[in-house]
C-alpha cells in the first residue's frame, strides 16, 4: 500500500487520515444511535411523536450522511490501489478532490452547527 503510506502533511500519512475519518464515522453512529434511544422512550401518544420522529430523522439522516462518506473513502481506496503505479496516485481529478474538499467543509459546518446548537 505504498501510495496509501504517503505523507500528506507533518507526520500524517494518508493512511492515518483515512483511519482517523473512520473511526470519527463510527463514534458518530454511536452517538446517533444512543440519541436515538434516549428519544424513543419519550413517545407515549401522537402529540409526543410529531415533536419527537423529526428529530430521529434529522438523526437518521446525519447517520446515512456518515455511510456516504465511507463510501466515498473506499473509492478513494479503492483507486489508490488500482491505479497505485501512475503519477496521480489517487486516481482522481483535480474536480474530483475539489468535490471532496468541498464536501468535507459542509460535514465539519454541519457537524460544528449541530454541536453547537444552532
């Protein structure tokens, strides 16, 4: 896995990168789904459910956003290995990576936002 072991910035190596996003993806399933736990004894009658069900969406929603995420990282994976002998180790455009910076911009606001209470 040579170009996975490359230095990306400091010490950190592209494969330490894709590891920590994992495990970051993991601790946030968990969380949703404590949140959601702690949501569902609170529903007793129809009145209690429309206040409550978005917010298990909203929760829902935030997990598959997750999934998606580690899709695309076992793409990026997945290119690295196949295309590991040519200049663009990656196997990405310059807009492919540009999408992904973007992307992950929106999940840290998102997540920040969230964290915050906004």
């Amino acid at each position: 896995m040579g170009s996975l072991d490359s230095v990306v910035f400091g010490k950190k190596k592209f494969s330490n990168i894709l590891e920590e996003i994992y495990n970051n993806q993991k601790k946030k399933e968990k969380q949703i789904s404590g949140l959601i736990s702690e949501l569902k004894p609170l529903i007793n009658d129809i009145g209690d459910a429309t206040l409550i069900v978005p917010l298990i969406k909203e929760y829902m929603d935030i997990g598959v956003r997750n999934d998606e995420q580690l899709i695309k990282m076992a793409t990026i994976v997945q290119r690295a290995l196949n295309n590991s002998s040519s200049d663009d180790a990656l196997g990405i455009t310059d807009e492919e990576k540009q999408q992904l910076m973007e992307e992950l911009d929106k999940l840290n606001t998102n997540f920040e936002e969230k964290k915050d209470g906004k």
